[in-house]
C-alpha cells in the first residue's frame, strides 16, 4: 500500500513540473488526505507519507487501538481471473505479513510471458483502514499527449488512477476499494485496452464485501 500511494505522489510531482507556473501555484495545494482519529492529515510527499504510518503505529503498540484482521490471502486469490484478455494466468501466489500492528495480506498474479504480461495484485492493509478514512485519490489528474496519458477516473464505482506509456506499451490502474483494498494492475508490451479489461474481470464489490 505504502509503495503504492508513494509511486502516485512522484507521477503528481512529475505531472506538476510540466506545467506553467501558474498551474504549478495550484498544483501545490494538492495532496493524498487521511482522516485519523485526531483529525484530517494532508500528504504532500513520501516522506510525510512514511512519517504518518510510523507514528500511527506507535499509538497502536501503546494500546490506544486493537489490532485489525486481515482476509485470509486464499479469498484474495480466489478472485483473481484465469484469463486477461488473450494472455494466460502463469503464476498465482499469496502472502500475509505481519509487523507489529501493521498487517496486511496480498495476492498477486501474472499473465503473460517476461516481454508480454500483465501483473494484478491486491493488498488488503487493515491497518490504514483502522486509522479512518484512506483517500489515495485526492489528486484529480487529466493529462493525455500522443505518448499516453495520466488521469484519475473511476471503474465499477471506485475511484482509480490510470497511465499509459504508447511508446512503451506499458501502464498501470491503481484502484481505492473501500478505503481499504488497494488493486493495481501493470503491464508490459500489451495495449491499454488489455489493462483495463485486467480490472472489469474482477467483482470489486466481492473484494470490498470481504472486509
């Protein structure tokens, strides 16, 4: 999760520094929100990001919260798809980690071959749930050139943000289930239309049902 929000922040940064110097002004203002217990905390760079996580976990070990449960990974990789598009699932695994108070469970599954492929992985951090309100996607982002495009949209209800690379062949989808999943899809050599056929395969309204 926290790789994930890190890797949105730095495609906001680069996206800001490409425009005048009046949209930079207003692009300042933006940042991911967290809504905590003490009240609405603003990110506005990893580094924040990281500094939050950390001291949020030391109030969970003085006792101020219970630990959260996560889903066992095998429900996770039971919805992940045979098939994304013409390439076949190859590989299919799941993890749990548990840190302290900071745990979360994943699967991840790749289709394709090393030059061709589509990687879905989805992350259930109970641990950013329990803190409040997780919107990765304060950021509204529309920007598309003749080599791709970045924005911010939403897919079966969610919201999520896209990219795609047409020289590369190459994007990624990240999509906020219920402030609490996390789904990313990333691909290599495969049109754009692929990746997003990656996410309507999946029933993100199981996924958000699981929690």
């Amino acid at each position: 999760m926290l790789l994930a929000l890190v890797t949105l922040l730095g495609c906001s940064e680069n996206s800001t520094s490409k425009t005048t110097e009046s949209k930079e002004k207003e692009d300042d203002d933006a940042f991911i929100s967290i809504q905590s217990d003490d009240g609405k905390v603003n990110i506005k760079s990893p580094e924040d990001l990281e500094s939050f996580f950390e001291k949020a976990g030391e109030e969970d070990k003085s006792g101020n919260r219970k630990p959260s449960k996560t889903v066992d990974y095998e429900k996770l990789k039971a919805l992940m798809p045979s098939w994304v598009g013409w390439l076949k699932q190859t590989d299919l695994k799941g993890e749990r980690v548990n840190a302290g108070f900071v745990k979360f469970a994943s699967a991840e599954a790749k289709y394709g071959s090393d030059d061709k492929f589509v990687e879905i992985k989805i992350v259930d951090n109970a641990f950013a749930a329990k803190l409040g309100s997780l919107d990765a996607f304060g950021i509204e982002i529309d920007k598309t050139s003749d080599d791709g495009y970045e924005r911010t949209t939403e897919i079966q209800g969610y919201k999520a943000f896209e990219q795609y690379d047409r020289d590369e062949k190459s994007g990624s989808i990240l999509v906020n289930i219920g402030n609490r999943f996390l789904v990313t899809v990333e691909g290599e050599g495969v049109d754009a239309s692929t990746l997003r056929s990656a996410v309507d395969k999946l029933n993100l309204k199981k996924l958000e049902g699981l929690k």
